[in-house]
C-alpha cells in the first residue's frame, strides 16, 4: 500500500528527488495515523519505520525487496522482543 502511494503522490508532487522525499514523509504520517489505533507511541513508531523504509527504497535504487526484508527482520526483532518481555 505505502509503496503504491508514494509513488502517486511523488508524481504529484512534480519530478524529482524533492518531490520524492515529500511523498515519503506523507506516506509515514499516513502510515502512523493508520496505527493510531495500537496508540500514540505505536502510531510514531509506525510512521517513522515508514519514512525509514520508504529512504531505504530510494538508497536500494527502488529494489522493493531490500525492503521486504528490512520490514521482515524489523517485525522479526519487534516480536521477539514482545516475546521476551511478556
């Protein structure tokens, strides 16, 4: 979903690595308000893994499966962590 997005509103953003970095942090505060639900610091959290990876698909040159597997490992970590603290 955020990767759809973000490439339509770059676009409407205008051409450029402005334009992209624009539709990047958009797509994170919609990304976090979507976890607002799970509360506040989830929903910061959420957006800011959202801008992290939305920089990692312009640093791996758009190769999305960087990306898969920095979001795998991410949940990965954050469910172990979950695990060992409960």
């Amino acid at each position: 979903m955020r990767g759809f997005l973000q490439n339509r509103i770059a676009k409407a953003f205008g051409a450029g690595l402005k334009a992209l970095h624009g539709a990047i942090a958009t797509t994170g505060v919609a990304f976090g308000s979507l976890h607002l639900s799970l509360g506040p610091a989830n929903a910061v959290m959420a957006g800011l893994a959202g801008v992290f990876l939305g920089e990692m698909y312009i640093w791996a040159d758009g190769n999305l499966w960087v990306v898969v597997v920095a979001h795998s490992l991410l949940n990965a970590a954050l469910l172990i962590s979950w695990y060992l603290n409960t």
